[in-house]
C-alpha cells in the first residue's frame, strides 16, 4: 500500500479541515511529504498513535493549535428560521445541504460528518449540533471522501445540472423539500430581523471592538432612547 493511503486509512475523514488543509486526503499527502502528523485533533490520540507506527515516529499529543475536538455528531437546520442564503451549502465540502435560493435548506442525513464547517457562516445561526451515537456516524464518515471528491469534480454549472436531472435520488429529496416549503409557516419579518440583529452584533464586536457581553445591552438601550 502507498504511503499516503496508509495514513489516509487512518484518518477520520471528518473532512472538517482543522489540520489546516481542505480535506483528509491532502492532509495525508501533506503528512507524507513531511507535515506534522499530530494536527488532526479530531482523530486524538488514537489516529496519532496509529501514525506514529505508520511512519516510526513517536510525538505524544495532538496539537491542540488546531482547534478543538469534534464529537460524534451531525448537524440539523431549523428550517422555520432558514432565510435560503446558501451560505452553508458553499461551506459543506462533501454537499450535505439541499435548497435553493430564498428557500429552506435541509441537511442530508447520510451524508452529514458533523464537520461544524456550516455552523459559523449561517447569518441567522439556524444550525444545530445533534449529538449522535458512533455508530451513527460511521458511514456517514467513512463515505466521505468519495461525496468531498465528488463536490470537487462538480464546481461547473453544466454537470451540477446534469446530476441533478440524472439522479431520481435527488429529484425525491428536491419534491420532499419542495413539499415541506409548502406546508411550512414561516414568519420571514422575524427571520430577517434575527439575521438583520445578528450582523448588526457581529460589527459592534468585530468592527467596534465591543465586549460581546456589553452588545445587547447597548442595543437595548438605543432602542428604547
Ligand atoms: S478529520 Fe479534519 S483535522 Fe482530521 S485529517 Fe480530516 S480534515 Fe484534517
Ligand atoms: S452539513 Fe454542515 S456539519 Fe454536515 S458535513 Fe456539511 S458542513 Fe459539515
Ligand atoms: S446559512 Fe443558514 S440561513 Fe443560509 S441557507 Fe444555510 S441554514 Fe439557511
């Protein structure tokens, strides 16, 4: 077996980019040419284990440089509050997240790794973490590498199309969703005022250098003068 396979096998393919590098795979390539090998915190003390016998080293703790752990877990939308901007659909690296623009977005079950990757970019922050069992999360991460490589091969327009005519999975999931739009009540006044709320905090603390725990109630008090 190649080098870069073997340290790839030990990976947790969570696909989540902590280690500095987009995807599993080139962290291993990374790691065969010479990187560090203790930046996956996710794969702890296991994975770094394991690739200390792969490659005859011996370093004792991941680097926690690189970011907290990820636990065993997936992600779920709450869709009442979605505003459609698809911010999370361009973060997600294996196309986990279904929806179209100004409409709700859905996480795909099966394909989720609970890479945290859509939490942050989500303007009205209506993602969630569900914690799961690890058997739950198993396939989801070993067939990750196959939907990260596949998002890589489908970044024109042409055969993003052409997948989705091609793919009656797709088209069901598509009338599934299309369905709950539907049926669903939504107050979009309070969704854009939630979003409109949290960009205004995010540049008091970021541009204006307010303390977070000051934000709301400085804005309280604008309000109510
Ligand atoms: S699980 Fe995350 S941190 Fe670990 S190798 Fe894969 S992308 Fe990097
Ligand atoms: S839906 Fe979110 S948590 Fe799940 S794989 Fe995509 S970016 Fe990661
Ligand atoms: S980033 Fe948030 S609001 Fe935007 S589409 Fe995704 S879940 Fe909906």
């Amino acid at each position: 077996m190649e080098l870069i396979d073997a340290i790839h096998e030990t990976l947790p393919q969570i696909q989540c980019g902590r280690c500095d590098t987009p995807g599993c795979y080139q962290y291993a390539k990374d790691i065969a040419e010479g990187a560090p090998h203790d930046r996956c915190v996710p794969g702890g003390s296991k994975t770094l284990n394991k690739l200390n016998i792969i490659l005859d080293k011996d370093l004792n703790e991941v680097d926690l440089a690189y970011g907290p752990s990820i636990k065993n877990q997936k992600v779920k939308i709450i869709e009442d509050d979605c505003i459609g901007c698809k911010k999370c659909i361009e973060a997600c690296p294996v196309d986990a997240i279904v929806g179209a623009t100004n409409l709700m977005h859905s996480v795909i079950d099966d394909i989720c790794t609970g890479c945290e990757l859509c939490i942050e970019p989500c303007p009205v922050d209506c993602i969630e973490i569900i914690e799961k069992s690890a058997s739950e999360t198993v396939e989801q991460r070993e067939n990750s590498q196959y939907f990260f490589d596949l998002k890589e091969s489908l970044q024109t327009h042409e055969k993003r199309k052409k997948l989705a005519n091609n793919s009656p999975e797709n088209i069901s999931i598509s009338d599934e969703i299309n369905l709950r739009i539907r049926n669903r009540k939504i107050d979009k006044t309070a969704a854009l005022n939630k979003m409109q709320s949290t960009i205004i905090k995010d540049d008091l603390v970021k541009l204006h250098e307010f303390n977070p725990n000051d934000v709301t109630a400085f804005l309280k008090d604008k309000n109510d003068s």
